[in-house]
C-alpha cells in the first residue's frame, strides 16, 4: 500500500505553551518501497510513524494510506518499537500470536503462522521464553516477528536497532533487508544513523529538527546487496551530512560514538568518518 | 535500595534469633512471674496434642480460607469496575478509599449486630478490613498500562473488551499481586479481631479465653503461633508470588 503525508502539520499543546514538531511535511512511500526517515533526536520522527500508524492524529494536514484517511490503528500497519515493546506477561510464541488472537485467527492457524515468522527472526529455540529472559538483540526479533505476523502491507519500525549493539545491529539490518526482499512490505524506517538510512533505503528523507521539516529526499540506487565503502553511498552520506551540518555538531555532543557496520567492512571505517556518520 | 550499611551486618537472622532467645532467657530467670520460653514452647507443643486446640486452629483456618477468597473475588472484581467504569469510580470509588481507611478490627461491632456472635459475623471482618487495599490497588493497576505497552497493543488490533482482558488487566497483575499481600496482612489481624470480640473458637478466642484465666504460658504460646503463621503464609506464599511477578514483568 503507498503511504502519502499531504501538508502535515503536528504540534504539541503543553500547558500554555505549544511546541511545533512538525511543520508542513510531504512525503510518499510506494507500495513495497523501504523508505527511511533520517533526522536527529526530538526532530519529530516518532510522531511521523505514530500518525501514520494512526496514534496520533496531525494538527492538520492528510494521511492517506491506500488512498484513505487514517482513521486510528490498523492491523494491515503494524510498528516495531525502539524499546521492543513486548507484553512481559507472554511468552515469546504468545507475542508473537498476540495480533492474530485480537484478529480472531482460531488457535491452531495462529500458533502455525507464529512458529513460522518465530522461524523467520530465528528464535525458534526461544518461543517458550519470557521478554525478560531475551537480550536486547533477540526481544527486537521477537517484535519483528510479532508485527510481521499480521502479514502487515505496511511495517512501521521507530528506531528499532538503536539500542543495540554494533555487531548485533548489522545482523538485524541483513536480516530485515532478507525479509524485505521475500515478502516485500511497505517500509517506513525511522533512524538517525546516516550509514543505516543510506544502507537500507531506497530513498533516504532528511529531516531537520524544531520543527521537523523534509530538508532533502535522496534516491539511493546503489544495488543491495550494499558495499559500506560503496562510492556512491559516500556521496550520499556526505551531502546528507553537509545538509545537517549545524544539527550534526548539535546532536553529535550527546550520541557520540555509535555508527553502522557492515559484515564486510567491520574495520574498515576511516577515522575521520568514525563519528560523522551519526546524526 | 540503598540501605544505609549495618556495621551489626555480621549477627546473621539466626545469630540475632538465638541472642533473642537468650535474652528472654534471663528475663525469665530474673522475674520468675514471666514464663520462660522453653515453658511456653512447651506448652504450645503440647496445645498440638489437645483436640480442642486443633478444633480451634482449624476454624480459624477455615474462616481465613473463606475470608480471604472473598476478599480476592470482591477485591479484584471491585478495583476493576471502579477502573472501567467511570460512573461507578463516581458513585463508590471514594466508598472503596473510605472502606480501606478503617482497621479490621473497627468492622466487629457493626459484623456482630448485622450477624451476631457467629462466624460469619468474623468473615464479614476479614472481607471489610481486606478488601480495601485489593480494590485500590486493582484500581491502581489497571490505570497504570505502561504508555508503551498500550501504543503496542493498539497497533496490534486489540480493542475494546480484548484490550481490556489482554492487556489492561495482566498490565496490572505486579499491583493486584501487591495488594493481596497486603490484604493476606490485613484479613489475619481482622480475623483475630473478629474472634476475641465475638468468641467464636478459634485463636483469637482461645487468646481472650487463656487472659482471663492468666494462664501467661499459654497467652505467649498462642500469640508466638499467631506470629509464626502470619511470617511464615507471608514469607513462604505471598513474597515469593511477588517476586515471582515482579521478574516476569520486568520490575526488578
């Protein structure tokens, strides 16, 4: 399904006080497109997934999916969470069946279809295992799995590898791209990693912070599977960098350090380009 | 938690036990009017042999057994109608706040004008002094979903009545656990209220019958078993529930 954002204002009111998060956006994901949305903290976005996963409404401005107005959550887009977002009280394999039991999918076909997209994340040794027994790494396959249960023609993923660690990340990023390629979703992938947005997408929005605006759209037709030391990547992380300069050297302060890797080029990042890549 | 470090850390619960023992010990031979302890827990083992004290302790057994699933089945149902519905949050939410304010023991006289001198004049008491503390923290947890967890939960379809039985309520399972702990601490000392006020046997009963005859040994023997079975259905049941709980939802 393709997703269209038309003029999408949305702010905040606290108090008295309103804070604008998103000022005028427009943006358009093809059905079966992997799209990131690339921008530092706090520049709205979360919100942009929340609004067109349908839990929030803009201030103003439309949200079209399939041609629709949202009108609330649906089933056919699902999210995966930064934090995993897991119900504790169930077991992996109950996660993962959550949204086929709220769709009314009878016992033995729901558990069937979990076992399946459970295989597909690899954590077929784990279904009967508890969120709190998961390292952070295999929680997020489980929410994976449990938003790709529902068979969603749009999957939403807010940040979904940031808290994780270099090695753990780079797998996830294989993986996801794997499972892109054999069911070919609708997906909006939210990041502030420029070496992740320009890795995975097809197209890259850049968005700028306070308020959230689309700064730049860069098409990346660079062939998967990607090369990090591709030259044309390069070039679009460096002009994705020039674009966020000053909110670059903002952000850079508090999320120094962190950057994408590759399996092929684990060592091979040059020093300067060490913490650039980070917005 | 930060606890503050105890330079006495070295003196073990067993070590500080047996100090304790030692210490009533020599009370006991100072003033030979107060019993010693190997006499009172002689005379609680012997208790064990008398078919009335074994009467006595099973009923009130029995009675907290009662007592105490009606506090699960009104406390829970209570705290998740006053969580669901508004109207009736309006109507007795402040009812339910004002119920969990008056000790158990306050409930006895208004059991034994509605009841009489029976036990089910102490059941109502353990209801009344325990089901307060379930409704509030019931009512508590269910209003508490994690913000994350309900965002989940909604892009995954559940609405509506599954929303609520899916997520809302094992969301407040950690709370509802709590309370009942609670309660358990709550529902025996209204239990023992109930049976020295209204002499139904029990231990409460036998507390009032042994004080009037100054029977000291006896009076210790019994409150010492009162004390032992609170720690120990606390300690053994309710603490490991919780902390049950509290690993699986991720609290500790």
């Amino acid at each position: 399904m393709r997703v269209e954002l038309k003029h999408v204002f949305k702010s905040f009111s606290h108090n008295s006080s309103t804070l604008e998060v998103l000022e005028d956006i427009n943006l358009t994901v093809e059905e079966g497109e992997f799209v990131c949305l690339l921008g530092p903290s706090g520049c709205g976005k979360s919100t942009i997934i929340h609004l067109i996963a349908g839990l929030e409404r803009p201030t103003s401005g439309n949200i079209l999916v399939a041609g629709r107005p949202v009108d609330g959550p649906d089933p056919s887009r699902t999210v995966v969470f930064q934090e995993a977002a897991l119900f504790p009280w169930l077991s992996v394999l109950g996660n993962v069946e959550f949204g086929l039991r709220m769709a009314g999918i009878p016992p033995i076909k729901r558990r069937a279809r979990a076992l399946e997209y459970i295989r597909l994340v690899h954590l077929s040794k784990f279904i009967h295992a508890y969120p709190h027994q998961l390292s952070g790494g295999m929680k997020q396959r489980a929410a994976i799995a449990r938003a790709l249960a529902l068979q969603p023609a749009i999957l939403l993923l807010d940040e979904p590898f940031a808290a994780l660690d270099a090695q753990t990340r780079s797998v996830l990023q294989n993986e996801l791209m794997e499972i892109w390629e054999l069911a070919r979703p609708t997906i909006l992938f939210v990041t502030h990693n420029v070496r992740e947005a320009t890795g995975l997408a097809d197209r890259v929005y850049v968005i700028s912070s306070r308020p959230g605006q689309i700064r730049d759209v860069q098409t990346i037709q660079v062939p998967r599977p990607r090369h990090a030391e591709d030259a044309a990547l390069l070039t679009h992380q460096r002009k994705i960098l020039e674009l966020l300069g000053e909110e670059v050297e903002k952000v850079l302060q508090d999320e120094l350090g962190e950057r994408v890797h590759f399996p092929e080029a684990q060592h091979a990042v040059p020093p300067g380009h060490a913490h650039g890549m980070h917005l | 938690m930060g606890k503050p470090m105890n330079k006495f850390e070295f003196l073990k619960p067993a070590q500080a036990l047996f100090l304790l023992y030692v210490l009533w010990e020599a009370t006991a031979w100072v003033f030979p009017a107060w019993p010693s302890p190997r006499a009172v827990f002689g005379v609680l083992a012997d208790n064990f042999t008398q078919s009335t004290f074994r009467a006595a302790l099973a009923g009130s057994a029995w009675r907290m057994v009662v007592g105490y699933s009606l506090v699960i089945l009104v406390g829970i149902s209570g705290g998740l109608l006053l969580g669901r519905i508004p109207l009736i949050d309006r109507i007795i939410g402040s009812f339910a706040v004002a119920v969990h304010a008056i000790p158990g023991a306050a409930w006895v006289p208004l059991a034994i004008i509605w009841f009489g001198m029976t036990e089910r004049a102490v059941i109502f008491t353990i209801l009344l002094g325990a089901c307060g503390i379930v409704m509030v923290s019931t009512d508590t947890g269910i209003r508490e979903v994690p913000p994350l967890v309900a965002r989940a939960a909604r892009t995954l379809g559940a609405r509506g009545t599954n929303y609520f039985w899916f997520v809302v309520v094992p969301a407040a399972i950690p709370k509802i656990v709590d309370g009942l702990r609670l309660a358990w601490a709550f529902g025996w000392r209204a239990l023992m209220a109930g049976e020295l006020l209204t002499s139904v046997s029990g231990l409460g009963q036998l507390l009032s019958q042994v004080a009037k005859a100054g029977q000291l040994d006896q009076l210790l023997a019994i409150m010492l078993l009162i004390a032992g079975i609170g720690i120990a259905v606390d300690s053994l049941i309710f603490k490991r529930l919780e902390h049950a709980v509290r690993v699986r939802w991720g609290l500790v």
